[in-house]
C-alpha cells in the first residue's frame, strides 16, 4: 500500500470515529481512485473501498449510489477472492442491509439467507461475522412483521456474542435488536431492561454522541411511549434527535424518522401545532431523499391526514389522505 493511500485511509478511520460522516465520502472516493491506479480494477483492496462507499451512502440515505457501489464490489470479489469468501458474505449481507432499508425484502432475505450460508461454511457458526448476519435477518424478519423468527435469530445472535464479552458494541447492538422484537410482541418490561442495559454498553463504549447511543436512546423513548410515559419519550427523542443533528446533519432519512417520532408524542401531549411542524419537516425531508412513493414518505402523509382530522380541519386531512393514496394533491 502506497504511504498516500494509508495516510488516507488513517484520515477515514479517524473521521469515521468522530462521526464526521460528511468529510469521509470525498476521501473514499479519493481513496477509490487511488487503489483502482494502484491495484488494478479487480483487486480485492479496491473492492473492499467501493464496499465501503456503498456502506457510507446508505447511512447517508443515498440508496441508488450505494446499490451501484455494493454490486460492483460483489462482481470484484466474485471474480477475485471467489464467491465463497467471508468477504464476498459481507458484501452480500451489506446490499440485504440496503434492500431492507427500500422494503426489498425478498431480495434482502435471499442475500441474507446466502451470505449465511457462506459464513456458516467459512467461518463457523460461533463466529460474529455469522452472529452479525442472523442480527440483520432478525431485522428483516421484524420489518415484515415475522416476531417470533425474528426473536428466535436475535436469540441465537446474542449466544454467540457473548463469548467475546458482555462490554462489547456487538453485544449492545444484539440487546438492542433483541429488544425491538419484545416490543414489538409487546413485552414493554423486558425490552426497557435490555435497552438500559445496552444503553450503559454504548455510553462506555463509544460515548453519548455516536449513532448506536442515539438508535438505543430512541428504542427506549418508544418504550415509554408505549407505556404512556410521554414526558420521558420526549425527552429520549429529543435527545437523540440532538445527536443524529449532530452526526448526520439534519437533511437525512434517520433524523427525519426522529422527527416523526417526536411528532407521534407531541401528538399524543396534544401539542398539535408542534407535531405538525414535526411531521412536516419529516415528510420534507423523506420526499425529497427517498422519494415520495416510500413507504416512509407515505406514512407520513397520513399521520398528517390523521392530525389534521384530530384538530377538525377536514380539508387538509382529505388533502394528505388522497396523497398518501397516491392521489396528486
């Protein structure tokens, strides 16, 4: 590796810790076009950046990028290192990770499904590369409403991880995903304790200002929720709300479902002129960067129809009723 392309590679690292996500795109693709002149356009070192290109833009909500980015990473290293190799499993399991997040998920489920059979034949079934893909399974299966799979994979996941220790962001993470699924079923009591215990996890592990804290701290809100503590959701959602700001920006899917999140409770606290600036911003946001036929778009609109209902203007809720239908308003 050429000094230029480790010092680059050191500058991601460390920007990438501090969640200065939008300073890493630009270096990535420096650090693309560098390997490709030093490596060649099959080699697996070029692979593994493009791999991570296709990671960046799906966090940043940049879903065609990432496809196009993740599927030329998956033909190098079918080609290179072949398509039995833990690195080729991650790259599947990362573009399932995509397909989920679009509501692809027979497509996700497909990939996810291979990816663990390679990982399963490569590296074992104790190995949290094969923990980390049954996680995301688990995910899948909870989007598409499957609870008592979902919960069976989370299960299994978290065994396997906890070799490797009780402090760990993995075992946080699978505590955390464990959790959703409880709520999900709607065991309030016990998915509170996991994300408190994984909350304390993340809060030493990589601090109050990351990602993993800010996804667990909006979980629990949604425990409280739930619960009817809407003065706790509040504050969790703000909270965490604060912190996607902070890493994301505020023009990014993640810190428009915090929005709606923070809408639902103002809602319920009858703040109603709050939660629709809430929803508003998040429909923005959700329209613009995934489109407004996603199904998170969609829902937006019609808990905008349904306020508006609450608040007895008939006219607007039939406005947004008849666009989250399809319908032009």
């Amino acid at each position: 590796m050429s000094e230029k392309l480790e010092e680059l590679n050191k500058r991601i690292a460390a920007l990438s810790q501090q969640g200065r996500f939008k300073e890493v795109g630009p270096l990535l693709l420096q650090a693309s076009r560098l390997a490709r002149r030093e490596y060649g356009e099959n080699h697996p070192a070029y692979a593994a950046i493009l791999n991570d290109l296709g990671g960046l833009y799906r966090g940043t909500g940049e879903y065609s990028k990432s496809e196009t980015f993740f599927l030329k990473a998956m033909q190098i290293l079918g080609d290179s290192v072949g398509k039995d190799h833990p690195d080729y499993a991650t790259c599947l399991n990362n573009l399932a990770g995509l397909y989920r997040l679009t509501g692809d998920y027979a497509k996700g489920e497909r990939l996810f499904l291979e990816a663990s059979e390679i990982y399963a034949r490569t590296v074992g079934e104790k190995h949290f590369l094969y923990a980390s893909n049954l996680n995301n399974l688990a995910l899948l299966y909870q989007d598409m409403g499957d609870y008592e799979k979902a919960e069976r994979l989370q299960d299994q996941a978290l065994e396997i991880v906890r070799r490797d220790g009780e402090d760990t962001v993995t075992y946080a993470t699978s505590l955390s995903n464990l959790a959703a699924v409880c709520m999900a079923k709607g065991n309030l009591a016990k998915a509170e304790t996991l994300l408190q215990q994984a909350l304390a996890i993340f809060s030493k592990a990589v601090g109050r200002d990351d990602p993993y804290y800010a996804s667990a701290l909006n979980s629990l809100a949604g425990v409280y929720y739930a619960k009817g503590d809407q003065e706790r959701a509040q504050q969790l959602y703000l909270e965490a709300l604060n912190i996607w700001g902070k890493i994301w920006g505020e023009d990014h899917p993640t810190y428009a479902s915090g929005l709606a999140n923070l809408g639902r409770v103002l809602e319920a606290r009858a703040q109603y002129d709050e939660a629709e600036q809430c929803y508003l911003r998040s429909l923005d946001i959700r329209r613009r960067i995934l489109g407004q036929g996603h199904s998170s778009s969609i829902q937006t609109l019609k808990s905008l129809a349904l306020l508006y209902e609450k608040v007895g203007d008939r006219a607007k809720a039939e406005q947004f009723r008849l666009s989250a239908q399809g319908d032009p308003q």
